[in-house]
C-alpha cells in the first residue's frame, strides 16, 4: 500500500505542476471605464418581438447597469419590438444610443423598422444617431442603391447622424454609399478574416487608416470590433478568454489614445446565436448572466482555473488508488498508472466542465452527454492498457508461472487421467492425428474418450471409431447423435464413460498433436490440494502455411505469453477449453460443465476459482493445434467467444461486486480487466459509427462537436493500443517487428464481429454452435469476401474524414481533429478487409502434421 500511496502523491504533484506550468495571464494595458460603446441585443429575435412585460423591463434595466459600469454609449441593430422602449431605459443609467434599424429583403418588414427608427430618434434626446441596416448589402439581402433609397428616407426624417453598418471591404468597394451617409460606420473584425490575434490590432488600426486615406474628410468610426472567447478558429485566429481580454484591452487603449470613435461587439454572450458557428454565442465583454470575462484592468487570469485544477486532481487521485488497490505493484508499476490516471483524468475532467464553460442548447447537450458517456468506459480501458504494459515492465517478474516440468517427490503416485477429445463434424484425419498423438503419451495411467456428438454423417465419424479401436483399450469411441447444450452437454453425458478411477480430467481440442510429456510434466503440480486447474497454451503448427495463418498465429500469441501469464500471477488464470487439466474431484463440486454457456471452459475456471480453488499456468508449449481455415471461420471463432465472455458477465457479475468474498480483490480485478478488452471494440465500433454520423450533421447542418469527448480519448486509446502491442509483444512473445504488424492487424480485424458479439451476449440472444473450420475442411477464399460490412464502413469513415479536410475553409483545428478521428477509426475496418484479402491470396497447400516441439520465450 505504501507504493500505491507514494506514487499517487509524486503523480498528483506532477499533475498539479503541469497545470501550473500551463497556467496563463496576461497583463494588459487597463480601459478602466472608457469602453466608448458596447453592442446591445436584449435576446433572439423571438424573444425582441413579445412584449415588454415586468420581467423583460427588470432583465433589461439590469443589463443597463451592468454596461454603465464601463460604458456610456450602447449600440442597437432593431427598432422594434421592446428596442422600443431601450432608449427610454438607457437615458435612466445615463447611456447615449447609436440606434439601429434592421434591414432584408421583406420590404414591407424594412418600411415598418425604418419608421420605428425615425421615430424613436425624433423621440428620445440620447438617441446620438442612426444606422439604416447591418452588413445587408455584405449579406447581399438588398443593392446598394436600394439600401441607399431607405438611409435617404431616415436621414429626410430625423436631425442625427446616419450611416449604415458593413464591413471595411464593402466601404472601400462602394464610394456611392459613402455619400450618403454622414460618417462610416465600418465594421473591422480580424477574427472573420483569419488574422492571428498577434496582429490584430494592427491589422485593424491599417484597415481604418485605409478608409481614411480612401475618403478624407469623412468620418470613421470603427462601429464593430471585437474578439470570442471559444469556438473554432478561423485559420490562423484562435479563440479565447484570455486572448478575448488581451486584445479587447489593448484595441480600447490604443483607439481611445487616437481619439478614434468605436464600438466594441458586445456587450453580452448571445447564446441564441447558433447561425454564426461555434463563436457565435462568445463575442460578449458580459457573459450571458451579465458577469464579466475579465478585468478592465490589471492582471487577467482564468476564472475556471481553480474549478479545472481541483476536479482533475480529485479525479487522478481516485482512479489512481481504485486502479492499484486490487494489486501489489512495485513503485514503478504504481507510478506509471498514477501518471496515466492523472493525465486521463485531466482529459475527463475537461470534457465535465464543458457545459459549465459553455452554452449547450437540446443538440450540443445531447452529444456531449453522450460523447461523455462514451468517454468514461474508453479512459478506464485504455488505462487498463497502460497498467498491463507498465506490470511487465515495471513490475514484478512472474513468480507463479509454471517454467520447467514440475517435480514429482519420490513417493509421488501419478492418478489416473482421462483424456477427453470432444469432436463436432471435424476432419477425420485431422483427428486420427490427434489420437496418434495421444497414444504416444509418456505417462503411466490414462484413459482416451473421443467423443462424437450430434455428427449423423458415417464420413465423419466411422474411420475414427475404426482407429481407436486399433490403438487398443485405453481409447473408447462415445458417439452421441443427439446430445442438447453443444460441447458442454457432450462432456457431461460422456461422464458416464470415464473410468471411475480418473482423477484428473485432461480436455483436447480435435486438431491438437500433443507432446508425449504433456501429462508427464504437469499432472505433479495436482499435489497441491487447493490446485483444480493447470492449463497449458495454445500453439499452431500450420503458423506458416500462409501470410494469412501467419499473422493469425501471431495475434493469438499475445494471449497466451502475456494475458494469460500476467492473470496466473493473481491466481486468474482462463480455462481456455483444450491443453486443460481439471481435478475432477473439483469439477463435479462446482457442478461440472454448465450448458448456459457457448464458452463453457472460461466458465467452469472462474466457477472453480469462486469455489477457492486456484490454477496454475505453464507458458511452455505442450501442443500444436491448427489455425482456422478462412478469415469467416477466424471470424467465427471470436464471434463465439466474446457472445460467451458476455454470457459470463451476465451470469457473474454479482461476484465481481467489492463486497463479494467469492473472489479476491486482484481476482476481481483481472476479470474485468479481461472483459473490458471485449468491451473496448464495442465502445470503438459504437464511437466510430457516432462520429460517422456527425459527419454530415457538421457538414450541412453546421452542428458543433464537442472535441473531448468524440475525438481526444479516441486517438489516445488508439495510441495506446498500439504502444500496448509493440511493447508487449516485443518484451514478451519476442516476434520481429514485421510480426507485431500483422499480430495488430489481425487484430484490428476482429473488432465489428467482437462488438456483435458483445452486443448480442449483452442482450441475451442465443446462438447455436458454429464449429471453426479447421484441417481443410473449407479452403482459403472458397466463399464470398467475407468483409464486406466492415470494408463499407471504413470506406465510409475515411469519404468522411476526408470530405471534412476538403472542406474546412477555416482551417478550424477541431474539424482536422475530428477527421484525424476518423481516419483513425477507420483503420479496424479497412484492417478487416485486408485480412479477407490475405485469405484469397494463393498459398502452400495446408499441413496437419506437427511443425515440431517448439517452446515460447519464458518472460
């Protein structure tokens, strides 16, 4: 426990440094109270056209006070609705008003607001002047001669000055329209043009001097400037709070020295302002609850520090001390998963602040509750990765595994085995091979069962039941044609068959050629009265018959010499259902093989393991099984198993609970570990077909994705799988480099046929028992491409992410990170279609003859 509270201290102490050092302010030069204008919309246009009732006049008054704080003059873009009655409400807090009159292409809307304008100029004596419509000819709602026709009209009609609203660009365009106005009201907004906000500032004060120089003698007034503080960038003009402050301060400071007149937009976040893309609700001094971003003056820091800094704290240090307390680890082991909780849980603590640091409307709440969702199972298992890859090297050498034979004492009496050989359809002489192997087992009492079951066909089972009565009494022929509960119900009711003697029960797959000590050297490790399961691994001997069985037998390598060796140091072993030697005293305790269940053998070990039976586990190899045919019947095989994994889950969950004593903590914590790898590529498939989905709500709908949660903890649990591969399999199963590749594409392969299994196990759906086709019995690329689905979907993940980069004028980094998601996400799928296509390629004719007696590297 020391360990684990000493490295969740220096990890929390380097988290906490990591964010100091990030920390930002900035000291800018202080405006005080010489804001010269602010930009003023009491609410969407909606909200503007109801009537002003006692709440609405209480909300604006407040907002009144808020902006005489630093202002004296505001700045209006409507004359209707309740901009009725502001001027009014405005003269009360002794604030001027530059009124607005909102013009588009309803003529009979612009006639009815150009005699609200008029109006109120000629009512109210703070009305200082007049701007006859916003950015329309930019919008090209109207011409420029039939803009001018209605700022005619208004300047007929009322004493104060009148211009209209546009952009620098337009002003400098149309000379016309700068004779109609009495001063130019120009709009110069750096960020809308990409200008990085280094040279903001500059960039504006040179478009200003443009306009002067263009038209001397007239006035300009800079009527909007201004910055958001989130959203997207635009090319090269990033957002922020704290950028917001710097550049608002030193733009305000430097036009109030050059006596130049302005107005700063504005003066409250717009939240309705979903139309102009992610900054649309930022560009406010004010938030929307009328609290100030930042100081006028003095230094600017981040108010949401504080709030960041101690969730993400709260958070490494929690998950570091629930990640290590189910285990012993070494101060290494304990520091780099405390360092990686730390930095995953800045991450979640980030995406949990998200809508307290902005406004979500139904839309952008729902996908950032469900990219949060999402976000939570995709950190705990991709730092189940880093703990798995810091265990081995950082951790502990293993001290249970099994390396050498085990050493029978003198008075040793070896028990009977019965070695049981299940068979369903399988090639005879595949299994004729089996059982030659099995009769040339060095060992003193044993009994062979092969048992056919639910296999009408003669072809199938006549030569075997012919050859085992050729290798004499030991091998007993048990045919059973119609046998319910698959392989389990098979082994049961063959039971009756075993010589009452045995005590061990050995279990064979059908295409395993065993080495003759297998029983020799393992049955010893019985002597120990807890021990209910020693298992062996899993080997192929036809590993090099093709590119395709090649990095198939690569992946399956990594299960067996690093999963399965790293859980035997906590006693939790799987029972992976052949090379298994079972105590058959403990067996019929725990109710030997239950039927409810498609991967009965996992079962039966974590039912052994619940009784307080332990295992033990060899990584020296013991036997030579063959690959699966095709990539459907590899397919298959793990379709199979995650359905069973997930049937396990359902029906032992409750021992997983902390307060069960059915297991113990590290127990608990292997199996889950272990589940969660089936987990991960559902969560993958799931997050890849939501972001999938995104794609054309970005696209055509213009929608928002919050960045944390759908992109960072994808790419990070990418690039941790892959470390997590390379590593391991070049610490542990010691293969070249080129190998490891083809270990993580097969691997990869495998991930939307794992996440329909885990669906359909998840939800109950029973399945019959698919054999995998092995020995021949289905030739490579005999059938139609069998990654079709898989081979849509990356096709389609990577159209989008592309389409995205095509067409992000902006440059925004989020859509790149998005698209960078994608095109990561894409890779399982496109894996999948390249494994297909190895299994069509020409090879050597498949062997069924043993390759050797090869052994694995001891870690």
């Amino acid at each position: 426990m020391r360990n684990i509270v000493l490295a969740a201290l220096i990890a929390g102490a380097l988290h906490a440094s990591g964010w100091l050092f990030a920390r930002q302010s900035l000291d800018a030069p202080g405006v005080s109270n010489i804001v010269a204008s602010l930009s003023y919309t009491p609410g969407s246009p909606e909200t503007l056209q109801q009537p002003l009732d006692e709440a609405s006049r209480k909300r604006i008054d407040e907002a009144m006070t808020v902006m005489a704080s630093v202002t004296g003059a505001i700045r209006l873009y409507s004359a209707s609705g309740q901009n009725l009655e502001i001027p009014k409400i405005a003269a009360q807090h002794n604030l001027t008003v530059t009124a607005g009159a909102w013009i588009g292409a309803d003529e009979a809307a612009n006639r009815e607001e150009i005699a609200h304008a008029i109006a109120t100029a000629n009512r109210h004596a703070n009305v200082r002047s007049v701007i006859v419509g916003n950015e329309t000819i930019l919008r090209e709602e109207l011409s420029v001669a039939e803009l001018i026709r209605h700022i005619r009209t208004v300047r007929r009609k009322v004493r104060k000055a009148v211009s209209t609203g546009e952009t620098w660009d337009i002003w400098l365009k149309y000379p016309e329209l700068v004779r109609e106005v009495d001063f130019i009201a120009a709009h110069i907004l750096p960020y809308w043009e990409g200008i990085d906000a280094r040279h903001a500032i500059a960039y504006t004060f040179e478009r200003y001097a443009a306009l002067r120089a263009a038209y001397p003698g007239k006035r300009v007034v800079i009527a909007e400037f201004g910055w958001p503080s989130r959203g997207y960038n635009m090319r090269d003009a990033d957002t922020g709070t704290l950028l917001q402050a710097d550049i608002i301060r030193r733009f305000v400071d430097e036009a109030t020295a050059r006596g130049i007149s302005f107005n700063v937009i504005e003066a409250f976040d717009q939240p309705w302002k979903t139309r102009e893309g992610s900054v649309g609700a930022y560009w406010g001094i004010f938030d929307a609850g009328g609290r100030a971003k930042f100081p006028l003056d003095g230094i600017i820091r981040d108010d949401m520090f504080s709030p960041r800094i101690i969730l993400a704290l709260g958070i490494g240090l929690a998950v570091s001390l629930l990640a290590l307390c189910w285990i012993k680890p070494t101060l290494l082991h304990a520091l780099a998963v405390s360092v990686a909780a730390n930095a995953l849980s800045a991450g979640v603590a980030l995406a949990a602040m998200y809508p307290i640091e902005n406004y979500l409307n139904f839309g952008s709440a729902f996908a950032w509750a469900l990219g949060f969702l999402l976000m939570i199972p995709l950190t705990a298992m991709t730092l189940i990765k880093v703990h798995e890859v810091a265990d081995v090297t950082l951790g502990r050498r293993p001290a249970r595994l099994v390396r050498s034979p085990a050493t029978a004492l003198p008075d040793y009496v070896f028990p009977m085995v019965s070695v049981q050989i299940p068979a369903y359809r399988e090639n005879p002489a595949m299994l004729i091979e089996t059982l030659n192997a099995a009769a040339r087992l060095d060992y003193p009492r044993f009994e062979v069962l092969v048992i056919v079951n639910n296999t009408p066909d003669e072809a199938f089972w006549r030569p075997i039941e012919t050859h085992c009565a050729r290798l004499g009494a030991r091998f007993k022929f048990v045919n059973l044609p119609a046998v319910s509960g698959f392989k389990a119900g098979a082994l049961n009711q063959a039971m009756a068959e075993v010589d009452p003697a045995a005590e061990i029960i050995a279990l064979l797959d059908a295409d395993y050629v065993v080495d003759a000590s297998w029983l020799q050297d393992l049955v010893p490790l019985f002597a120990d009265p807890q021990l209910a399961l020693v298992q062996a691994p899993q080997d192929h001997r036809d590993g090099e018959d093709s590119l395709f069985k090649t990095v198939m037998n690569a992946e399956y390598a990594g299960f067996f010499d690093i999963g399965m060796v790293q859980r035997n140091e906590m006693n939790a072993a799987i029972a992976h259902g052949t090379m298994l030697l079972i105590r058959r005293s403990a067996f019929e305790e725990v109710g030997g093989w239950h039927t409810d269940t498609i991967t009965e053998d996992t079962e039966l070990g974590l039912r052994l393991f619940e009784a307080g039976y332990g295992a033990q586990y060899t990584n020296r190899r013991y036997g030579w099984g063959l690959l699966p045919d095709t990539f459907r019947a590899f397919k298959t095989q793990r379709h199979r198993w995650a359905v069973g994994a997930m049937q396990i889950i359902r029906k032992h969950w409750r021992h997983m609970r902390p307060w069960s004593r059915s297991l113990t903590g590290a127990q608990k914590f292997e199996f889950v570990a272990g589940w969660s790898y089936w987990l991960s590529d559902a969560f993958g498939v799931l997050a890849a077909y939501l972001n999938l989905l995104w794609v054309p709500m970005i696209l055509f709908v213009g929608v928002l994705i919050p960045m944390l949660p759908f992109t960072l903890p994808i790419l990070v649990m990418f690039a941790v799988n892959l470390l997590h591969c390379i590593i391991l399999y070049g610490v542990r199963v010691r293969i070249p480099i080129s190998r490891i590749a083809g270990a993580a594409l097969a691997a990869m392969s495998l991930q939307m046929t794992i996440a329909r299994g885990v669906a359909e196990g998840l939800a109950g759906v029973r399945i019959g028992f698919r054999r995998t086709a092995k020995g021949g019995l289905q030739k490579a690329g005999s059938d139609k491409f069998a990654a079709v689905g898989e081979l849509t979907t990356g096709l389609a993940l990577a159209v989008g992410a592309t389409l995205l980069i095509a067409l992000n004028e902006t440059e925004a980094l989020e859509i790149t990170i998005f698209a960078l998601t994608l095109y990561v996400q894409s890779l399982p799928f496109l894996s999948a279609a390249v494994v297909a296509g190895l299994d069509r390629l020409p090879n050597v004719p498949q062997r069924i003859a043993p390759a050797g007696t090869e052994t694995a590297n001891s870690p």
